[in-house]
C-alpha cells in the first residue's frame, strides 16, 4: 500500500463585506491616511487588500491576520480597494493558500473627501470682565476687627482634566464648523445680490 498524505481540508471562504472608511487623516503633500474595516469571515486566517489607481490593475496585496488596516492612499487621486480572505495550511511541510472570491470594490476618493478639509481661521471671543464691586468704608461707629495673628491658606491649583479638554477641543472644532457654514451662506447672499446688481464688484 502507499503510505497515506495529510491533505488540508478546504474551507470555502467568503469575501469580507461591509467594507467602510473608519477614519482618513487628509495631507496636502504627502499620502493621507486612511483606516479600512470590514466584517470578519469565518475560517479565514488573514486578510488581503489590493488597491489601484484609476483604471490601473490592482497589484500586490497587503495583508493583515485583524479585520482593520491603515493604508497610506494617494492625495490627488481616486484609489480603489478590495479585499479577500484568506485561508493558510501547513501540508507534508509546504504551505497551502485557499483564497476567496475579491470583494466589491471599494472606491475612496482621497481629493474629494478632503477638500473640505482646509482649515478656517476663527476668532477667538475676549472673556467678558467682570466688574469689581465698589470698595465699601465702614462707619464710625463699627469699625473693622482685625485679627491678632492670621494665618494665610493656599487655593489648591486646579489642573484641566483631559475630558475637559477634549469637551473644549469639541467645542472649538464645533464653532469652526459653524463659522464654515455661516461663512458659505454670506458668500451664497453675495453672490446672489451681485445677480441682479451688476455693476457691484
């Protein structure tokens, strides 16, 4: 009789679904960031993402054993992603690869999704000042009790906590935003006014 191999059993795979843009960190100059995740599949060992540009062919995969990678996509161009899973066996010593179907393509549009990211110029509001009440005299006839021996306490120093500051880094970025918007609308009325005057540049 010949001597009995170990053979791998085969797991049909799916491909990954779901696929979505968790975060994208805009650059003007160099690649941006942007950080995929997709719905694990069972049986699969590690996951494999291919991109391309335009209507190139995808080329070489990068692979990630997490159902979440960071890829570094070009700034000025449109970069599309798919991704399979992937299924590794160790058989008589030799590594064998069962690989899904490519998922549907994932298109992110790197030049679009950031042009709105250029960062706007606020004006910071001036804390109001409180006023001091008015220093007050006492009478004649109460006249103030000063103690013999004092004894001066120390305020303890409050600290910012970081929950305050990321409450205050909210608050900013949500007046920016509002700016934005309020910015855009007067733009909007201008350009509507200047329709119908055409002699106002």
């Amino acid at each position: 009789m010949w001597p009995q191999t170990a053979q791998a059993q085969t797991v049909e795979l799916k491909a990954p679904q779901d696929v979505s843009l968790d975060i994208l960190e805009c650059a003007q100059t160099t690649d941006s960031t942007a950080t995929l995740s997709w719905d694990k599949q069972s049986g699969a060992t590690e996951y494999r993402v291919y991109t391309r540009l335009g209507e190139d062919e995808f080329g070489a995969y990068t692979a990630t054993t997490s159902a979440k990678i960071k890829l570094q996509l070009d700034s000025k161009d449109i970069s599309i992603i798919t991704i399979t899973s992937a299924e590794k066996n160790q058989v008589n010593g030799k590594t064998t690869v069962n690989e899904s179907e490519k998922s549907p393509e994932f298109e992110v549009d790197v030049a679009k999704l950031c042009e709105k990211a250029t960062p706007t110029i606020t004006t910071t509001p001036e804390p109001t000042k409180q006023a001091t009440p008015a220093a007050t005299t006492p009478s004649e006839a109460e006249e103030p009790q000063v103690a013999e021996n004092p004894t001066l306490t120390e305020e303890p120093i409050v600290t910012p906590t970081d929950e305050n500051l990321v409450k205050l880094d909210k608050k900013y970025d949500d007046s920016k935003k509002i700016q934005a918007k309020i910015e855009k609308r007067v733009q909007s009325i201008v350009s509507w006014v200047k329709s119908f005057v055409p002699f106002w540049k």
